[in-house]
C-alpha cells in the first residue's frame, strides 16, 4: 500500500516536535546527528501524506511518542542517554502497536540483530539511496495496516488453506499480505507485532521470488543506487521466459501454527552457497536484508534442494504472542 498526499514543514532544530495538524501519517525520526536527521526527515517528507516529528535521542524520542503517538518510528541505533536498542525495548514494552523501523550504519551490526530479536519491525542501511529508505518505510506501513475482525463465529475454525499463483506484479503483493494477516488474525496466532514481522517477512520471500526467480535479476545491481534493477525488472515482466513464470504461494493456517511455501518457476540456485546473513560484513550489504528479516521474524525458514521453493513456519506462542 502505497502512502497517500505530502506534508511538512520545516523544524528548528532545538526542537524535537513539530505542530502539525493530527491528520495523515505521523513518522517519528530519531537520531542525535542532525545532518543525518535532517537527511531522513527530508526523504520522508517526500512521501504523501506523512507528518515527520524530530528526537535527538532515545529519552526524547518516547516523550514525542506519549504525546503524538506516531504511526512510525525510524530510528538510528547509537545515541548517547538512550539508544535504539533500548527505544525498541522500550516502545515494545508501552506502544507495542507502534512498529519501528532501525537505520544502521557500520559498526553497528550486532545491535541491529539484537534490536530485530527484540521487536523491530525492519531496519535499512544508512548508506541505503533514498528510495530505499521510502520503499523501507511504505512496506512496514502497509504491513502494519490490517483490520480487526468479529471473532465470535471464527473461533471454531481450526485449519484453512489458501493458494495463490500470482504474476510477477510486486504491486500486488501488499494486498495478498493483508489478505493473509487478516486470517491470521482471525486465528489469533500472534500479536499485532508478531503478525506485522510475519507480514514483512512475506513480502520479501514473495518479492525474492519474483525478482531473483522468475525474473533472475541478481541483487549486485541494487547495490550501486542506481535505477537498471528496476528498469530490468520492468523489462523482462513483459518478455518470456521470464514473464510466463508465476510465484505459486500456499498459505496453511491453524491453531497452532502459520506455514507459508513460495514456490517460483525460475531456474534455481544452490542455498547451500547462501552468505550467513548475520555476519557483520553482510548485514551492511542491502543484498542480504530479506533473508535476515526472514530469518529473525520467523521460526523456521528452509529452501528446497533446488533453490526455488521457500518454506517459512511461525508458531503459535503463548496466547496469541509472538
């Protein structure tokens, strides 16, 4: 789901919060480095519909969310008073609904993995070209954005499966996503947090599949900033092979678990040459932030021999946590 309409103005920077109207999409930018701040509230503001709202650090950055609760938080991890790791542990703990997404630089690597573990919905890199950063953003957003459902009648459903064979249209991939949170929810496998980490980790496995399976663009060329990956992605959707393929993705829901298998018709690759995505080396690399993101929101997630079949489970944990 793409935001709607832009809207800002600009801050002093003694300031961490601006007085906006309470309308639209309230993005919440933390970081003590002001030409940093300044840099992400600019890529934000870019975007339609969002209010963008300042902290110098962890302490300031909860005081804006008790007074505005922001739909989002974008947040750098080392900040003197409190840090992003302690901001997530934080805002888990008092705003669970309000997801927060980890701007890392070098050096920062392991903090990032813990902060993933403990709650944070995605992080991107700061090095990342800015749109990135605004796809980052418009992802967790629209994964975050699902609705709540009558559950009295839903209770005595146990098991459901659903099947999808889908064109290689990455647009389509939010509304499959919140179709597939909408019945998890109905489910009440996980909590709010847990079932957006699902849905993030969905939208990349069905994203990979399309992108490096059917379509076999390799992720190098992401890694310059430029715009050949998705001009390439735009050409080959419309030329066979490539865009005969479908992503075939099998959802099986129960009382106890989420299965999720995504099985694209490109040619495969050898997982066992997979880079381990926690190294600190690759978690600097943006090639490697789907299946790290994969790897930390779910319980499980294994290839096939041939590359081109993922399955991903999360289970059940307590009462509808996660």
């Amino acid at each position: 789901m793409a935001v709607s309409a832009a809207h800002s103005r600009h801050t002093d920077e003694t300031e961490n919060l601006r007085d906006t109207p309470r309308s639209g999409i309230r993005v919440l930018v933390v970081d003590d480095n002001p030409t940093e701040r300044r840099v992400a509230g600019a890529i934000v503001e870019k975007l339609a519909g969002c209010e963008v709202y300042y902290a110098r650090n962890g302490r300031e950055a909860l005081a804006v969310v008790e007074r505005e609760r922001p739909s989002i938080i974008l947040t750098d991890l080392c900040m003197p008073e409190m840090d992003g790791l302690e901001l997530v542990a934080s805002v888990r703990r008092h705003f669970p609904r309000v997801p927060i997404i980890l701007m890392t630089a070098r050096g920062g690597e392991d903090m990032a993995v813990q902060a993933l573990q403990q709650g944070a919905a995605s992080y991107v890199p700061k090095k990342s070209p800015p749109q990135d950063i605004a796809s980052t953003l418009e992802q967790v957003l629209a994964a975050a954005h699902s609705s709540r459902q009558e559950q009295q009648l839903l209770d005595y459903l146990n098991a459901m499966e659903l099947r999808f064979d889908l064109d290689n249209d990455v647009t389509l991939v939010p509304p499959l996503i919140a179709h597939l949170q909408e019945h998890i929810t109905r489910f009440g496998l996980f909590d709010q947090n847990a079932c957006l980490r699902v849905g993030i980790a969905l939208e990349e496995a069905i994203s990979n599949a399309i992108h490096h399976g059917n379509l076999e663009l390799s992720s190098d060329l992401r890694e310059d900033g430029g715009d050949t990956y998705e001009h390439l992605a735009e050409e080959r959707r419309h030329r066979p092979p490539y865009g005969e393929r479908r992503v075939h993705i099998n959802a099986r829901l129960s009382r106890s678990e989420a299965e999720f298998k995504i099985l694209d018709e490109g040619p495969g690759f050898d997982p066992s040459i997979l880079p381990d995505p926690t190294e600190p080396a690759n978690i600097a690399k943006i090639s490697g932030r789907g299946l790290l993101l994969m790897r930390t929101f779910m319980d499980e997630v294994r290839y096939n021999r041939f590359g081109n079949e993922l399955t991903m489970r999360k289970r059940r944990t307590g009462s509808g946590g996660g």
